[in-house]
C-alpha cells in the first residue's frame, strides 16, 4: 500500500475491480476448492482492494469506486450457482460502500455485462447453437462488444456521473428487461 500511495502522491481518484473466473457446471458438482477459489477471485479481492485503497480514496476528495460484475448476479443465467452468487455479492457491496463511503465522497457503483465477445468468452460463443440461443434472447440480437462496456466504466468515473452512486447498470442488449413472451393467440 505505500507503493501505491508513494506512486499517486497519498490520493487515488479511481478503483476499476475488473477481475472473474468461472467454472460452469451445476451445484452439487462443485468441490470446496472450486467454491473457495471463485469466492477469493471474484469477490473477496475486489473487497478487500476496496479496503486498501480507501484511505487513498478519501484523500481525493472525490473517490470513485466501479465493480465490473455479471448480469448472472442479477438473474438466473444457468452458468453456475456459485459465479452468480459472488457476482451478486458484489452487486451488494456496491450498495453498500455507496451509502457508507458517501460521507468521504466516495462514489461506488458496479457495470453487470452480459455475454461480451473477449478471449474468455470466445469459445462459448463459437458454438453456433449456443450463439442462436443467446441472440434469440437477446432484444438487440447479439453478445456485446468490450468497448461497450468500456464506455460506461469511463463514465462512471468522470465527473458527469458525479451525482451517480450505488447503482448496478447492467449492459445486456436489454436481456435482463427481457420477460416471458407468449405466443398471440388468435383473436
């Protein structure tokens, strides 16, 4: 820690958590070293960077705080209990750092994406089957693209979004909007 703060002169205006790893499979498969390893990559790191960096936070005067969690911490996406619990975890811990932190002007708030075309991500949607799925379910019809969420990670940072604290956005191609739709049924 005083690396960091000897680097950015005692202050650090923002903190990006952007770390996760997966293991799909379902809940009784799961061993407790797989649970253990998720828990600690994708949520306890981000908690306690977010501990360290508190101090610097607060000596911006402006801190800024953004999660990069999951749409699956938002719903149900099939691809793994314990992913989507961090993830959603993380959703919580974004609520929360807002509403304490917020005297310290310390703003947190979290990125949900959905299916984004990066390397990690890739070979999934190579399955043409699976990539149908997605799409169909999908209202603009496609996985997303990294600048995409990018772009709002960066503007959650300037001072545009100076009055936006404790909120998860999620950037989805509008799937979490997305409800159950019958079929019409002839009049």
């Amino acid at each position: 820690m005083n690396k960091v703060s000897s680097l950015f002169t005692g202050k650090l205006n923002i903190l990006i958590n952007n770390v996760g790893t997966n293991t799909w499979k379902p809940t009784m498969d799961y061993t407790a070293e797989e649970l253990s390893t998720m828990m600690s990559t994708n949520f306890e790191s981000a908690f306690h960077f977010c501990q360290l960096a508190y101090p610097l936070l607060k000596a911006s005067g402006a801190g800024c705080i953004v999660f990069v969690s999951s749409v699956a911490g938002v719903l149900s996406l099939n691809i793994g209990s314990i992913y989507g619990a961090t993830k959603g975890a993380m959703n919580q811990l974004t609520m929360n750092l807002a509403c304490e932190w917020a005297k310290d002007n310390i703003r947190s708030n979290c990125v949900a994406p959905y299916f984004i075309r990066t390397p990690l991500v890739e070979p999934i949607l190579s399955s043409k089957e699976f990539l149908a799925a997605l799409n169909s379910r999908t209202p603009l019809g496609r996985p997303g693209q990294p600048k995409e969420v990018a772009h709002l990670v960066a503007f959650l940072c300037l001072p545009a979004a100076s009055y936006i604290t404790g909120e998860i956005i999620c950037v989805d191609g509008g799937v979490t909007a997305n409800g159950f739709f019958f079929p019409r049924a002839r009049l």
